[in-house]
C-alpha cells in the first residue's frame, strides 16, 4: 500500500489583477492591525506590475514540470495546489481532496528553509484547514526542508555563474556577491544570524560560492523589511550593505535570492526594482541572479523528495548542517 495519495504543493499566493490586490493584502495582513494607508502604498508595488503578482503562474509552472517528472520517474500520486492568501485556497483544495477520497498528503511548501514563516506559518494554516473539514479530514505530512539539497543549490550555482558573466569584466574581478532572503520578525530562537534559519542562509551562501570558478567575496542580506520599528528585523539590509560596499570601492554587486524558490513580487519588486535603483544612484555595476524556479534539477528535486518519503530513498543533502530537529520546530509553534 502507498503511504500517500496524493501530492500537494502550498504555496503564498498572489493577486492576478488589480481589483484583487487589496482583498490579497487584507487576506495576508488579517489580525495585525495594518493601516489602510501601508496597504495601499504596499499595493502599488503590485500596480506596477499590472496588480498580477507572478507567484501563481509560477506554481503552475512548476506543477506541470513537476507532473511530467512524476509520470517520467513512475511517481504515481495525483498532483494539487493551495494557496494559503489567494485562490486557489488551501481549505478548497483540501476539501476538493477530501471529495476526491485522498486519505493522506505528502505536501510540499514553496520555501527551503527552516523558520516561523517557511515551516510554522504553513503547519498552522494546515491545521485550521484540517478543522474546517471535520474529523474525516486528511492527514497531511510537510516534505522536510530542502535548503541543503542539490536540486536547490545547483540552480543557485548556475544562475549565479550566468549573472557573473552579464558583468562587464573589469566590474566582475571586483564584485561581491550579496544573497539575500526574508527579513521576517521573531523571537523564536530559530530565527536570527545565530538561529537555525541564519545558519542555514549562511550554509547555503557558502555552498554556492564554494562552486564558482573563482572566490569571490559574499556574505548574506536581508529584504523585505515590513512591520512596526520596535519589532527586531535581520540586518543587514541589501540597499544598506550596497551604499557600505560601494563606499570601500566595490564596483559591482550580484545579488543572489537564495532565501527564495521562485522570482515573486518580493523579488521582482524589491531587488529588480529597489536595489537596482540604488545601485544605479550608487553608480555601482548590477546584477540579479535567478532563483531555482523550474530549473530541471529543482523539478527533479521533487521527486527525489517525494522519494525519500513513499520509498525511503536516503536523504540527499550538501554540507555539514544537522537536520532541523522537532525541538526547533516546537519552539515555532509556540510563537
């Protein structure tokens, strides 16, 4: 007998036009008290791109690779989607599972790493779907973070090596390379540079950079920076360290995602459009590197997680870092 029925990707959610931009906001801001006024400036980050954030697409994306390396590998578990702040909703999905006569879910979250917002945050909205559905409800396992697997590192590399190479060479001798994440907010003792979420976006920068063809300089930012001043947020900031570096003389910077799976708004926003910005008044040489996305090792990834899981396959993972213990987790949950 399977272990599972089905496989199911959770993801963020993101409007797809722009009378949905505000309702999206109030659904991921709902309970923190978040003026109209820091909505609506928010929202015009969507705006400029047309109010469609490019998440959703991205899950379809990586669902239809995702689908065919399941058929190509002999995967056979039948493939869903939920969003935990837009359509398609996680309780809809859950319950269309539920009709379909899914028993148990092997469930995979669109982020790599191990803190309140990528593991946590997804296990409460799990668990307040589930209650919606009654005691016949399906079980639903979360896929292990995944920051320190070659299908999420590889791509890194190779994106990284690519952006490299669009630098004009006497900027690229001289760049640094900056890898930037989530400042989320916390006191779980997960969260923080010396927590289990810095350890592993410090791991994961140094895997990468140890794979270039040369050294170069790096080191591990921080964006997104959202909620009251009085609430502890990572440092530094990606537009903060810029000015810094470029004060020392850097001539050229590429900033490298890797605290995300896929070029969402928070990237497309606040690095392909912030931090080029100040990197052009800084008069600093720029480039982006992609995130995994659909690369074929992340696709390929999936499968060798979902694996690990129906077959028992033994975990393939990159450096030294122990795995995320349920202490650490627990610890999140009581936040």
């Amino acid at each position: 007998m399977r272990p599972y029925d089905a496989f199911l990707l959770i993801s963020f959610g993101g409007p797809e036009g722009e009378d949905e931009v505000i309702p999206f906001l109030e659904n991921v801001t709902r309970g923190r008290n978040i003026p109209r006024e820091r909505l609506a400036e928010v929202g015009e980050h969507y705006f400029l791109f047309g109010g469609v954030s490019p998440i959703n697409q991205q899950c379809r994306d990586l669902l239809a690779a995702v689908t065919a390396d399941f058929e190509t590998e002999g995967v056979d578990l039948p493939v869903y989607w939920g969003n935990r702040f837009w359509a398609p909703m996680l309780t809809d999905t859950l319950a269309r599972m539920k009709e379909d006569g899914v028993r148990r879910i092997l469930a995979m979250p669109t982020s790599a790493y191990c803190n309140w917002s990528s593991r946590t945050a997804y296990h409460e909205d799990i668990d307040r779907a589930l209650a919606e559905l009654g005691d016949d409800a399906p079980e639903v396992e979360l896929i292990r973070p995944f920051y320190d697997h070659p299908g999420f590192v590889d791509p890194l590399v190779e994106h990284t090596r690519k952006a490299l190479d669009a630098l004009p060479a006497e900027q690229r001798e001289g760049a640094h390379l900056l890898f930037s994440a989530h400042s989320g907010g916390g006191s779980c003792h997960d969260h923080g540079p010396e927590g289990a979420y810095g350890a592993q976006l410090n791991e994961v920068a140094r895997l990468v950079a140890a794979r270039l063809d040369r050294e170069y300089p790096f080191e591990v930012v921080y964006q997104s920076r959202s909620g009251p001043p009085s609430q502890p947020w990572l440092e530094p900031d990606v537009n903060d360290r810029m000015e810094e570096l470029a004060a020392e003389g850097v001539p050229a910077v590429v900033v490298i995602p890797h605290g995300f799976v896929s070029d969402h708004m928070e990237v497309k926003f606040d690095l392909d459009v912030e931090a080029r910005e100040t990197a052009d008044k800084l008069g600093i040489g720029y480039e982006r590197a992609l995130s995994p996305g659909t690369h074929p090792a992340f696709v390929s990834m999936v499968t060798a997680l979902v694996r690990e899981y129906t077959e028992g396959t033994e975990p393939a993972r990159l450096g030294d870092l122990p795995r995320c213990s349920d202490g650490e987790e627990k610890c999140c949950r009581q936040r």
